[in-house]
C-alpha cells in the first residue's frame, strides 16, 4: 500500500490549501484515513479523521472550524482543505490509512498501518 500526498506550499496567514492524498496497493473503501502533522522541534500529532465511510469525521481542538477531511472513495483519494491559515500551522502534514480502526484510537499513530510521505505546509508572512 502506497500513499502519494501532495499539495503543499508556502502561504500566508489567513489563506486556505488543500491537501490530497491519493492511496494505491490497497482497499481504500476499508481504512480509516487520517491527517498528522509535524512541526519543527515537536512530536507528530493528530490533526483529523474520517471514517471508511465518510460519514463520521473527527478534529484536533487546534483546527476544529478551520479544516476540513473528506474522501473520495472511487477516485482512493483523501482531502484537507485547510482554511484560515496560522503560523502555527506550519508543519509537514502526513496522511495515513488504516483498518480496524476504533473510535478511542483514532487520535494514535499507532492505530494507522500505512503512511505517506509527507507534504510541508508552511505559512509565513
């Protein structure tokens, strides 16, 4: 299973980009698929979730009214449009899929068997 992210860039504060990852290898339509992010000199961490399904999604408390997970399962592709822009957003934003996710671990890495490579998301001014 392979994840190819993409859409990354330097932007300013305020600005909106979205972010696809686009999975191939592997049954898209059964993974939970979620957006990780790591800023320089921190740890990775959660950022958003989606069900295989599509219809339970679930955010960060730092991007909660400001980014947006959605799937598109024909196309195996996931999306973060990110809007409103901060600073503290900058970060190399990861996408990751995995099965047999449950609720109460949809925040872990560990819950996620595949990842992507990562896009730097950079917002300056």
């Amino acid at each position: 299973v392979q994840l190819q992210a993409s859409g990354g860039g330097l932007v300013q504060p305020g600005d909106s980009l979205r972010l696809s990852c686009v999975v191939s290898g592997g049954s898209f339509r059964r993974y939970t698929m979620g957006w990780f992010r790591q800023a320089p000199g921190k740890e990775r961490e959660f950022v958003v979730a989606i069900s295989w399904s599509g219809g339970t999604t679930y955010d960060s408390d730092d991007v909660k009214g400001r980014f947006t997970i959605s799937r598109a399962n024909a196309q195996s592709t996931v999306y973060l449009q990110m809007n409103s822009l901060k600073p503290e957003d900058t970060a190399v934003y990861y996408c990751a899929a995995g099965s047999g996710v449950i609720v109460s671990s949809r925040t872990s890495e560990t819950a996620y068997d595949y990842w992507g490579q990562g896009t730097q998301v950079t917002v300056s001014s």
